[in-house]
C-alpha cells in the first residue's frame, strides 16, 4: 500500500514541473535564432530599429529585407504587401 501511495506522489509531482525543451541535434536545447517582421514601410522600420535603437544592417540587406544581428538573434524586416 505504501508504494502505490508513493508512486501517485510521484506523478503527481512530474505533473507540476514546468516542462523542458527538446534537445536539438548537437546536444544544445531549443533556441530562437530568427525573427521575421512584416512591415508597410520597410525605410521607416529600418530607420527605427537601426536609427532609433542602434541596430547594424547586415550587407545581406537589399530593398526588399533588412536582416539586423540583435544580439545573437537575427531579426529580419520585409515589406509587407
């Protein structure tokens, strides 16, 4: 009896830890490595996030996507039709 009062306490104790992300392949766990914003106005957006908050364009840029290193996080801009 004491066992199977053991293992309920145990269930229900795996039940409430947060749960954990999957590693990826290499052994590294799940990350954020790009984020993509549509805008209406591709100039303003860039001005804003390279003006506004010190973001670098990456010469991977052209006139239809801006791509930013934001700290370790990649962050892309795109016109928005």
């Amino acid at each position: 009896m004491a066992s199977a009062k053991k293992r309920k306490q145990a269930k229900r104790s795996k039940r409430s830890e947060p749960r954990r992300a999957k590693k990826a392949p290499g052994g590294r766990g799940a990350r954020l490595t790009v984020v993509t914003l549509g805008v209406q106005d591709l100039a303003r957006a860039r001005a804003f996030y390279c003006d506004g908050l010190g973001f670098r364009a990456s010469s991977s840029s052209n006139e239809s996507i801006v791509f930013m290193d934001a700290g370790g996080v990649v962050l892309a801009l795109y016109r928005r039709k």
